[in-house]
C-alpha cells in the first residue's frame, strides 16, 4: 500500500468506491474530489450514473483557497483632453463594467470627486468604497441548522456536499443531511453517495423518519428547486422550512442569471425568512461586477462562493477577496484613457 500516491478512477456505486479505496489506501483515504460523469443522449437516463474519484492517503488540501487572478490595470491613466465631466467618464466605465447606478450614487455621494483628476485614482477608490461598504455589512451568524433554497439547477445540492466536506475535512464534524424533497426521488444521487462515502446519515422526507432532536446538532437541509415566480411554491418552500425549525435559509443563485431574474430571487427574502446567500458558477462569469450590488446592498449575508464542479473543492467563504480579485474594469474602455 503506497502512503504517498494519489489515485482517479472511475466507479458505478458507493461499495464499488469503498472497495476500490480500502483496496489502495486501507483506512487511511482521503477523497479529493469526485464528479459525477455526465454522459449524453437516452442511455444516460438507463444506466447508473458514473463517478470519478480521486483520492489519497495524504493531507487534504485546505478549503476556501483564493485563486489568483490577473490584477486590474494598475498604469496611471488621465484624460485631461476628453469633452465628459469627469463624473461622466467615470460612470461610463463602471456602468459598462456592470456596475449597478444605486452603487454608484451611493459612492459619488459619499466620495465627492473634487480635485481629483486621475481616473485610475477614481477607479482605486471606488474599490476602496466597495470593500469598506463590505466591512460595515453586519454579517449574520450561521445557526445549527442550514437549508440551500434556490431556483432548480442553480447548484444547491453540488453547494451542499461542498460544505459537507468543509464540516468533515476541516472542521472535523459530522452534519447530518435532509433531503427534502418529498418522495421524488431515491436511490442512487451524487449527495447519498458522497455522504455514503463520508459516513454522514442522509433522511429523506417522506421516505425516513428523522428522530433525534439534539439542539446541538448541526442539519444541513437539501431543499428541491422553487419557482420563485410561483407564489404556492414559495408559501409551501416557506412552510416546509418553519416546520423543520430552519433557522438559516440560505439563497442560491447562478452568478450568471441576469439581474431581472436575481431581483425576484432576492424579493422573496421576506416571504422565505432568507438570511444568507451564496453565489455559483463563479468560473463561468466572464465579469462578476453586478453581483456587488446584491452582495452589498441585497439584504443578505454573504456566505460563500462556488467556482466548479468539484464537490469537495471550488469553493470559498471568502467572498471579499475572491471579488475584489475577479473584478475588472472594461479593459477597452480604460484604453481611451
Ligand atoms: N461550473 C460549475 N458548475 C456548477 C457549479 N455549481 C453547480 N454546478 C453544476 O450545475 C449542475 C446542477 O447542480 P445541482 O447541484 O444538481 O443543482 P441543484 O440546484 O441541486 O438542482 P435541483 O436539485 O434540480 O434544483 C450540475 O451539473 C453541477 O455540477 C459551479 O459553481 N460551477
Ligand atoms: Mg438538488
């Protein structure tokens, strides 16, 4: 048995994975990642679904990692000869970067431009305003138990595992999981076998009956897609929630939806008690500019961002930073200047 390799392989079922690791590893694997292979066409609704599994006897890499990102452009940049108020050119660039216009009111008002003629000067306070507005967020604590709600598909369930591997690998503790999704759907899921490997008791409503009522006890709560355009389907997510006494309710959105759509998810904070929200897909934004408007000023606390589709990596609690790195200004436009 080597103690140093590391090892990816495919497998079908959780014993066909257990067997391969004790096999390689005895007691000592540490799953790195595994991704479910999506496969096309008719047969994928046939066949069992495939995972791929790297694991290794080795430390487990540290979660939240902040991936390096190109600064933005640092050289001085002036345009002394251009006909636009300065306040003009300025709006222009970061409206054309995405930026939303009640951000940058609030930051005109609470930064009058003065004297100031240098717009990189400009553009590095205005990122100075948005992480000071990020430190004045009063960031709410998270409870024992924890449900992701979000529009289906958004990455609820991959976003689950992603902090149950947190709770196992880094903080060494043994959530356990709800499904609720009523009596949709059984057997094989990417979220039973990863807990399955995990040794971490997943119940699914309407199927187990979950008894143990330890207050302590940390529950993490896989709820099914909503239709946030549904008022039923909120009112009944709603109920579900006060029923298992769910005390954050955490909203998941694809970084990627537009903001119409961001604005409805985000106008059901009060009808679902939602207190944090996690963005996903990150990897996929080219630009994730208008996300600080809801990060900022959406009403909810920020939880954490997820940025692939590892289920045990891609991922990180520390949304400041990770923004901050993936914010870029419209680099054609600063070429004007
Ligand atoms: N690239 C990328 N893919 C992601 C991310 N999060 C989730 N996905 C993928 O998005 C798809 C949907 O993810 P799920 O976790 O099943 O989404 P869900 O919200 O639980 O879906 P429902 O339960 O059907 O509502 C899967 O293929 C995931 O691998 C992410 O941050 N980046
Ligand atoms: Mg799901």
């Amino acid at each position: 048995m080597d103690k140093r390799k590391s090892l990816t392989f495919k497998a079908r079922s959780t014993e066909e994975i257990i067997r391969t690791l004790k096999e390689n590893f005895g007691e000592n694997a540490r799953v790195l990642s595994i991704y479910q292979i999506k496969r096309r066409g008719l047969t994928r609704f046939l066949k069992k679904p495939q995972f791929e599994i790297t694991a290794t006897a080795g430390e487990v890499p540290l979660q939240g990692a902040i991936p390096q990102e190109p600064p933005i452009a640092t050289k001085p940049l002036i345009n002394p000869s251009s006909s636009l108020p300065l306040k003009q050119q300025i709006q222009r660039i970061l409206t054309h970067s995405g930026f939303s216009q009640p951000l940058m009111d609030a930051f005109f008002e609470n930064e009058p431009l003065q004297d100031q003629y240098n717009i990189q000067e400009i553009l590095n306070n205005f990122f100075h305003f948005l992480q000071k507005l990020y430190e004045q967020l009063n960031v709410k604590e998270l409870g024992k138990r924890i449900a992701l709600v979000g529009p289906s598909g958004v990455g609820k369930t991959l976003t689950l595992c992603k902090l149950i591997a947190q709770e196992v690998f880094t903080l060494g503790q043994k959530p356990v999981v709800i499904k609720l999704d009523g009596e949709q759907s059984g057997g094989q899921n990417i979220l039973s076998v990863f807990c399955n490997i995990l040794g971490i008791f997943v119940f699914q409503e309407g199927v187990d009956q979950y008894m143990s009522y330890d207050a302590q006890q940390k529950m993490l709560f896989d709820h099914e897609g909503v239709n946030f355009f549904d008022p039923d389907a909120v009112n009944s997510c709603n109920a579900k929630l006060d029923q298992w006494s769910v005390d954050t309710r955490v909203l998941v959105i694809n970084a990627l939806y537009d903001t119409d759509f961001l604005n409805q998810c985000f106008s059901k904070i009060t009808d679902l008690k939602l207190t944090h929200c996690i963005f996903t897909h990150l990897d996929e934004a080219t630009q994730s500019n208008k996300l600080w408007q809801y990060v900022l000023k959406g009403g909810l606390s920020p939880y954490c961002l997820s940025f692939g589709q590892s289920l045990t990596a891609d991922f990180t609690p520390h949304v400041l930073s990770y923004l901050l790195n993936k914010t870029k200004i419209t680099e054609d436009l600063l070429k004007l200047y």
